[in-house]
C-alpha cells in the first residue's frame, strides 16, 4: 500500500490511500504524504472526523 501510495499521481487516489493508512495506524506525517496545503488541511479535517469522541 505504501509503494502504491508513492506512485499514485491522482490526488483523489492519493487521499484514500492515505486516509486507508491512517485507519490502519501506518499512514505517513501529513508535511511528507501532501505537497499541497488544501490537501494537507483536508487530511487534517478527515483525522478531526475520525477521531473517537468521548462522552
């Protein structure tokens, strides 16, 4: 998955690998996986979501 993520050139592509990685807790640092700021804010939202919230 890692190699595949380094490949991908889609960025739509890019994220869902990205955020299957971060599911699974083996995701790279957001500064490395995105070059561009909207895609790193966006990964920093989807990680905001899917934090467990507690009651």
């Amino acid at each position: 998955m890692r190699v595949e993520f380094g490949m991908a050139k889609d960025r739509g592509r890019r994220f869902a690998l990205w955020a299957l990685m971060h599911m699974l807790g083996v995701a790279p640092d957001l500064d490395v996986a995105f070059d561009d700021p909207a895609d790193r804010d966006a990964a920093r939202d989807f990680m905001e979501m899917t934090e467990p919230k507690g009651d």
